[in-house]
C-alpha cells in the first residue's frame, strides 16, 4: 500500500509539471539599434537574459551611438514552457510596427538619413504601444502606416529624403486612416 501512495504522488507530481507552465521565454528587440534579447523567466522571475548582435546593432554601435539607452520592445510572441521545457503555449504580447521590419532593413534606412540619429524617433514610433482608445488606435494605424511607407521607400531604392517621402506617402493614403482624435 505505501509504493502505491507513493506512486500515485510521483504520477501526480508528474503530471502537475507537465501541465504547469512556469517557465517562460519573452523575446525583445531595441527598436533604436536591434539588438535581440531573450529573457528566461521560472515562476515569473527572471531567471537569465541572452543577447543577440546582428548586422544592424553592431553598425548602429560603430555609426550612430557606442551606447544607449535600449528600448526594449517586446516581439509579438513568446513561449511558456513545463517544467521539462516542452512548449505548452505561446503567449501574445501584442502586436508593434517595428516587428515588421527586418534589423537589416532598419540598418539601411538608417544609412539614408544625413545624420541618423534623426531616424531614432522614427523607429521609436514604431515600437511604441498604444492605450486602447480612439487617440491610441489612431497612433496604432499611423505606425503601421509609417511602417509600410518604409518598406515601400526601400522597395522604389529610398528616392528622396524620409521626410519627403512621408509626407507624399501619408497624403496618398490619408483615406485609410480614421479620424485623428487629436486634431493633429
């Protein structure tokens, strides 16, 4: 009788860390220089954070900043894990413009500006988020619209200047945008 009580506590525990999800994986980028980290979280503390250069954040490194201030933007998705680090969902952590657009394509945008720190706010726009209300659902648009204006300037080979290019841009599709709560 005592191996079956403890059999049927080790069957139980078993199960319990298969079904359990502590663990966590939360993938982010900077939206100014790229860089990817990945933050390990158990039982929603974090456990270790790795980070991941690329081409665009070793280049924003040497041309534009040494260092910064990272602004950390969640990706759309990350992972919770049981305790024998099989996936057991995946959870939305909302969905940003800047997630959009490649760290190689950022590092190419950023080589069209004059000066390119004039592009950081531009990219920040991209990876903020925004309450759930008309003013927020308005800059949501404005920044999925100004991330498709960037795709299309890098497609037509960046003719102008970003500013030039907006302005045209956001003029031809002003028709897709709702009403700007904010009379801006």
């Amino acid at each position: 009788m005592r191996h079956a009580c403890w059999a049927i506590i080790a069957v139980a525990i078993g199960v319990a860390c298969w079904i359990a999800t502590p663990i966590a994986e939360e993938p982010s980028t900077c939206a100014y220089c790229r860089l990817g980290k990945t933050d390990l979280r158990a039982f929603g503390v974090k456990v270790r954070s790795t980070l991941h250069e690329n081409e665009c954040s070793r280049w924003y490194a040497a041309h534009v900043e040494r260092s910064h201030e990272h602004l950390w933007t969640l990706k759309t998705h990350g992972a919770a894990m049981n305790l024998f680090g099989v996936t057991r969902g995946m959870p939305n952590y909302g969905f940003r413009a800047i997630n959009l657009i490649s760290p190689d394509a950022q590092k190419r945008v950023y080589e069209k500006f004059k000066d390119p720190r004039d592009a950081k706010e531009l990219f920040e726009s991209l990876a903020r988020k925004h309450a759930n209300t008309p003013e927020g659902e308005y800059q949501w648009m404005l920044a999925f619209l100004k991330m498709w204006a960037i795709r299309e300037w890098e497609r037509d080979g960046f003719p102008g200047t970003w500013d030039e290019w907006w302005s045209h841009y956001y003029e031809k599709n002003r028709e897709v945008m709702p009403g700007n709560p904010s009379g801006a």
